[in-house]
C-alpha cells in the first residue's frame, strides 16, 4: 500500500510540475491572439514557401502579420512581425531584409534573427513571438 501512495505521489508531482507554455516567455508587450491560417503553397503567392531558404510575409495575423521561413522543407518557423520590445505603435512593425528582422521606430536599434527568433541587436530582453507551423501536404498551417 506504501508504495502504491509513493507512486501516484511521484506522478502528481510529474504532472504539476510540466508546464503547457511551449517554453515561451510573456511578453507583456505583445498580447496572445488567437488565430489559424492555411497557406496554399500551389498559390503564387506562398510558392516561395516551396523552396528551402525562403521566406514569405503574412498580413492580417496575429497583431502585425506574421513571416514565416522554410529551413528545409520539412522544418518551418513562423514569427510575429510586431517588434516584441516596446508596445506596438505607428513604427513596430519589423522590416525583413534576408534572414535578419529590424525595427523601423528610430529611438531603437532592435534586430532579430527569423532562424531563431532571438535579437541581435539592441537592449531588447525578449526575443520575437513564435507561432506553431504545420505542413500538410501543399499546406502549411500557421496558429497561435
């Protein structure tokens, strides 16, 4: 009997201590929109997203559209395009120039990585929003 309570001890402790978030911080800059968007890569305008290297712009999700980058055809990442280092405002919305993401707003130097997310450049503590990537097929399922 003592070991049947030392067992379900151990596994509540398991699951209370695993977390659901990912391994994402909260940002209290950029709050979480909930959204899910199927990318048609038959379509001319996400066929870049047929070829590893490239990347492709989304408008109108999450808060300022999102970037989504093909590494190999079988991995794929997708980033928030609103800067995740002040609020969003007129001038948050990042610039993409090959892999590199950058701030427009002139009072920061804030540069990300869109391989990984993380900043290159500037005082930022966080790094850019993730958002989960799926393919199917001719299908790439962008959500948050």
């Amino acid at each position: 009997m003592k070991i049947r309570n030392a067992y379900i001890l151990a596994l509540l402790l398991i699951v209370f201590a695993c977390t659901s978030d990912d391994g994402r911080n909260n940002n209290p800059f950029l709050v979480d929109i909930g959204f899910q968007m199927d990318l048609n890569t038959n379509l001319p305008q996400y066929s870049n997203l047929n070829f590893p290297g490239n990347f492709v712009i989304v408008p109108n999700v999450g808060l300022r559209g999102a970037v989504v980058y093909n590494f190999n055809n079988s991995q794929y990442v997708a980033y928030e395009l609103s800067d995740p280092n002040h609020s969003p405002n007129s001038c948050s919305t990042l610039e993409i120039n090959g892999i590199e993401a950058t701030c427009p707003c002139t009072d920061d130097i804030n540069k990300y990585n869109i391989l990984t997310g993380q900043p290159i450049e500037g005082d930022g503590q966080y790094g850019l929003k993730a958002y989960r990537v799926e393919r199917n097929g001719a299908t790439i399922r962008i959500s948050n």
